[in-house]
C-alpha cells in the first residue's frame, strides 16, 4: 500500500556550463522560457552579494502599471473578481491587435491559490497562450476541444488565443466564450505581470475588477562562520546535487556542520571546503518574470566584475510550484514535489554554470 512512498521520485536535472563572453550561450533563451516565477535566492559571499539597497532598488525596476509605480498586480476572488470569460474578451483583442506592436509579450498572468493537482488552474503566457487546466466535470461541462492531461483524473486544455480557430469572430472563440460565459463560470484569484507599456493593454479589463498593486519583497539574512564549497568555474569537484542542496540548505538557514548534538539535519557541506566568515543571503518573492530575472543577473554580475577576494555568486530561481506550465509552456505537474527551478552559478572570469531542475513527469529542461 506504502510502496510508492518508499520510492525516490523521479526528478530531472540538467547542467550547463558556458561564458557570458560567448556570443552562442543560451542562457538568455533559457530563462526566458520558465514565465512564472515566485521567488529569486541570492547566497554567497557577501563581498559578492549586491547589498540589500542596490537589489531593492533593482526591484523598483520590476513590472510596473501606472505612473510607474513598480508592482505586479493581484485580482482576489469576489463580487469583482476576474472571470476567464472576461480575460478572453477584454484583453485578446487588444493582444492581437498589437502583436506586432509595442504591447506585445509585455504582459503575462497565474492563477493564485490554486492547486494544479486538485484545482482548476489558468495561465495567460507572454506569447498568447492560454492554458487552462480543468478537471474532468469543468472541462466537459466547458464543451470544446482539448488534450488529455499527462496526469491521472485531470484533463489539460490548451489554446492558442493568436490561432485563427480562436481569434475574436472564429468559430472555436466564440464556442470558447460561450461556454465559459453561459455554462462554467470560472473564477479565480489572480496575479498579472505588465511592464511598462503593457498596462495599457490591460485598462478594459482591471476597469471590470477589484485588484491591488503589490512590490516583490526583498528579504535577507547576515551569516557568519559558513561552511561553502570551494567553488571554481571548472567546478569538477563538487556533484550538482550536492550543490543544490548546499545552496538550499543556506536560504532556509539549515546547518551543514552535521553536528552529532544536532537532530534537525543530517546535511554536510560538499568537499573541499572553506568556512567563510561573513555571508548574506538575500531572496526576492513576488511574481518575477524572465526579464525581471534578467536584471537581476545583471546587478549581480556588476559587482562580480568589481575586485573581491571572493570570486563567485549565485541565483536560484523558483518558478510557481501550482502553475500548470512549466519550461517552454510544457504541462507542469506537482505530484510530490513539483520542482521547476534554475540555479546559476557566476564566476569572476564570467564563466557560468546553470542546473535547471524539474519533477517527476515535467519535460526535460531545455
């Protein structure tokens, strides 16, 4: 009965290495291709680390609506909440006339409190694509055309909102409509990403509904005495997991010393180490889109270029645990864990290496 429990669940990991300096480095096309992200960690050396100052006035560069205030907006469930039916009418046309305009991919969208396994669930992706993960009754009370899910006992449905079938005046659109507007009413908390000139985009639709404007959190945390791999860009000899867990074990404020008086963690620091005697962790929550990933990198490059005595930072990158898409617009699942992250791992030299990580039955990272 308890034999699956037993099992390790599969999990993909792919591993990276190139340089900044290299015209062909695909790190741009892939972080650009996992859209829903919750939260950014940055751990390492503090003379690496980019002061909590300079990453928050990072974040004030992140997605903004109106008068440049930066935020990304939250729409909750109630009298005014969105409707699906509204996201479709409302804010597809304005998307398709300006695909080949300024308001193109600028504007991107998630479901919130909702689980992908027991939920339905929404994604409105930078490129149009729609993706409505329903359950069996929604989607056949729903009545149009979809792909059954990867997944047992959940049917995914995904539409291609700039596809002719479903372009405002087809016939798949208006089926689309119908059904969502006369017989499945779905609702839903929702988070929307727009940057600026893609709020524009959005004033028929936030005019319909009750939503407020939120900041990603910047959070941190001093370390002292920290045991750390000692990193290099060849990084032969330290294992990628050992890594990922060393790195995780530090943003969740885990011991690694494997103290025989402590019963909290049995995690030990990958070999060869070092101690060192001041760290910061720093970490940004909030809905965070690839370009917001982007200029985070960024800072944090900027002060790698800078002379430290440590030569090395990181970013790790958490996309939405419940979000049914995962790299690429892949269907995403969480079954027992529902990992969808990237870590990268910057040197001095401007040599990287990149670990992209998802769960059981996800496609492979790109």
């Amino acid at each position: 009965m308890f034999g699956d429990l037993e099992r390790t669940p599969r999990t993909l990991l792919v591993c990276d290495r190139s340089s900044f300096l290299d015209e062909k480095n695909r790190l741009s096309s892939q972080v650009e291709q996992l859209h829903f992200n919750y939260k950014g960690d940055t751990p390492g050396p503090e003379p690496s680390v980019p002061p909590v100052s300079s990453i928050t006035s990072s974040c004030r560069l992140l997605p903004r609506y109106r008068l440049q205030v930066p935020c990304f907006t939250y729409i909750p469930l109630g009298p005014k909440s969105l409707h699906v039916q509204l996201l479709i009418t409302l804010y597809v046309p304005t998307y398709i006339y300006n695909k080949y305009h300024t308001y193109y991919g600028l504007v991107s969208g998630l479901s919130y409190r909702t689980r992908i396994d027991e939920d339905n669930c929404v994604a409105l992706m930078p490129n149009g694509h729609l993706s409505l993960s329903l359950d069996k009754d929604s989607f056949e009370l729903l009545g149009v055309e979809g792909k059954l899910s990867k997944f047992n006992q959940r049917t995914n449905s995904r539409y291609d909102l700039t596809d002719s079938s479903l372009a405002p005046g087809g016939r798949g659109y208006q089926r689309l409509v119908t059904g969502l507007r006369s017989r499945l009413q779905l609702k839903t908390d929702f988070l929307l990403s727009h940057h600026p000139g893609g709020g524009a985009s959005l004033q028929a639709l936030l005019s319909r509904c009750d939503w407020s404007e939120h900041r990603p959190e910047v959070r941190s945390h001093a370390l002292t005495d920290l045991f750390c791999p000692l990193l290099t860009s060849d990084l032969q000899s330290c294992d990628p997991h050992h890594l990922l867990e060393w790195l995780g074990a530090v943003d969740a404020d885990v011991s690694c010393e494997n103290s025989s008086s402590s019963f909290l963690s049995s995690l030990v620091c990958p070999e060869p180490k070092t101690t060192m005697s001041r760290a910061l962790s720093v970490s940004v929550c909030g809905l965070l889109s690839p370009q917001d990933v982007h200029r985070l990198i960024q800072q944090i490059r900027c002060y790698l270029d800078q002379p430290r005595l440590e030569s090395w930072a990181s970013l790790t990158v958490h996309g939405f645990v419940d979000s049914p898409v995962s790299w690429g617009g892949d269907e995403h699942g969480v079954l027992r864990g529902g990992e969808n992250f990237y870590s990268l791992l910057m040197f001095h030299d401007h040599t990287y290496h990149l670990h992209l990580g998802t769960g059981a039955h996800d496609t492979c990272p790109p």
